[in-house]
C-alpha cells in the first residue's frame, strides 16, 4: 500500500489528512458481499459457516470505513432474490442477522454510526424485524458514519415502492406530475437524503449488480476483486479505494 491511504489506515494511529487526500475518498461506497457459498465449498464446511466467516470481514470493513471518515456505506446483505434459497440457509442467516446487531450495536452506537436498513423489513421474522427496528432507533439521531444495511433488498422493489408513493402525492393534489424531477425520485428511495454512490465493489469477481442500488449507481465506478468476501481484508479495501482516487469520472462531461 502506498501514498495517502496508508497514512489513513486504521493499523496507524489516526492520522489528520489534508483536505486534498480526503476529497480523493468516494463519499458513498456500496459492496455486494459475495462469495461466501464459495468460501465455504473451498474450505469444506457448511455454507452458514461461510456467512458466518462473513460477518468478521463486514465488522473490519466498517470499522475501517469509519476511521476513513467516508459518509455513507451501503451493504448488500439478503437480496429479495436470496429467499429462493434453501430454508436452512436463509434460517442460517437470518440467525447471523440477529448476532450480529446484538453484538455491534453497542460499539456501533458509541461510535456515532447511524444505522438504516435498505429494504422491506415486513417479511422478515418478528425478531429480526424488532430488532432492525431497535438498531435504527437507538441510532437515528447519531451525526457520523450513514451505514445502510440492505435486507430483503431489491433496487426494483425500492423503484416501485418510490413511484407508489409519488403516484400518491400527484392523486392528493400535493404535487402534479409534470413537478416530478430526478431529486423527488430520489428523495423516496430509502437511501433519501445521502448522495449518490461513488464507488461500488463486488467480492468474489461476479460482474453484476444483482439488483443493488439501480438509481443510485448511475454514475458510480466499479471494482470486481477476485476475493471471496470472508477472505476480503483492509488491505484489499484500501487498494480498491486508492485505485478508486485515480479514477478519471467525467459524468458526461468533457
Ligand atoms: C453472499 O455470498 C452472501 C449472501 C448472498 C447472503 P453467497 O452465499 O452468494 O456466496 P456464493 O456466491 O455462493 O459464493
Ligand atoms: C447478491 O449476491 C446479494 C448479496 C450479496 C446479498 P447473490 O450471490 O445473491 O447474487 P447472484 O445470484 O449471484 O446474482
Ligand atoms: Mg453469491
């Protein structure tokens, strides 16, 4: 690792950065956590334990995202496609759910982070669903780092939730159609009110969005590390991010 990103790392003491370095940073990074299936097969275990090495990667990506000092992260952990899955797996990871915010929550929330979940928690288990519920509370009013938990996410399920509930204000009377502009979209998207994403990785070398972030991703950069998420380190994170700060965005422009 070179040059500014090392300085930031969290294996250092937290170093104060220009403002240059810190303009290089994406503002919104959002990962597809993929490969746990593979980790597992690799290592001979059972598939939940492949989730369950997950969840190690996702704490120390946090954590680092936070001492980086970047606004927004946005996970993908349960797709509304993963209830296509076996029982046992989406129990398995429906339990992984539950751990995890009972054991982060509170370094989470001393931390300043603010939690939001992504997604339609109402076809999730009661526990789960009081549990999210819970994290997003107890968190709502903290100012630092904006984490999106995506469950029972789906980008297309988000669209369709946003254009009911516009086609609602035009039936009120609150505003008319031709008043619908790019920013009331996204302001009924669930990440309402964060910028757009910067830069998106996906683990585990699959190229494609799998239904993650449609709207928000219109101009967002891409990284596929070949890693498979349990084995996705900080390293491997701020290589992606420095070679993210070298990237040329244009956004259409000349
Ligand atoms: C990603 O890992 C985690 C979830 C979808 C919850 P996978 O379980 O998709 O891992 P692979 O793609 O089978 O290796
Ligand atoms: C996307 O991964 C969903 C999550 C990482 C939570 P999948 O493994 O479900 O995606 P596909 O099926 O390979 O596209
Ligand atoms: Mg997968």
């Amino acid at each position: 690792m070179k040059g500014w990103l090392k300085i930031a790392s969290r294996t250092l003491q937290k170093a104060p950065r220009t403002a240059d370095e810190f303009d290089k940073l994406p503002k919104h990074v959002a990962i597809i956590m993929d490969g746990n299936g593979r980790w597992a097969q690799k290592h001979k275990l059972s598939v939940s334990k492949g989730h369950r090495q997950g969840t190690e990667t996702l704490r120390e990506i946090i954590r680092h995202t936070d001492d980086l000092g970047i606004g927004s992260l946005s996970l993908y952990a349960f797709s509304t496609e993963n209830w296509n899955r076996s029982e046992e797996e989406v129990s398995a990871l429906m339990q992984l759910m539950l751990d995890f915010f009972h054991s982060e929550i509170d370094e989470l929330d001393a931390k300043n982070v603010r939690i939001l979940i992504l997604g339609d928690k109402g076809r999730l288990p009661e526990k789960q669903r009081e549990t999210l519920l819970e994290a997003e509370r107890r968190t709502g009013s903290n100012t630092g780092l904006r984490l999106n938990i995506a469950i029972n996410y789906g980008g297309r399920a988000e669209l369709v939730k946003a254009v009911q509930e516009i086609a609602t204000l035009v039936k009120n009377g609150t505003i008319t159609a031709g008043e619908i502009t790019e920013e009331t979209v996204a302001n009924h998207l669930y990440t309402a009110g964060q910028p757009d994403v910067d830069f998106l990785i996906r683990t585990s070398g699959e190229q494609r969005l799998s239904n993650f972030l449609l709207y928000q991703c219109a101009y967002a950069e891409f990284a596929f590390p070949e890693t498979l998420w349990p084995d996705f380190t900080v390293h491997d994170y701020d290589q992606a991010l420095e070679a993210f700060s070298h990237r040329q965005r244009r956004f259409g422009g000349r």
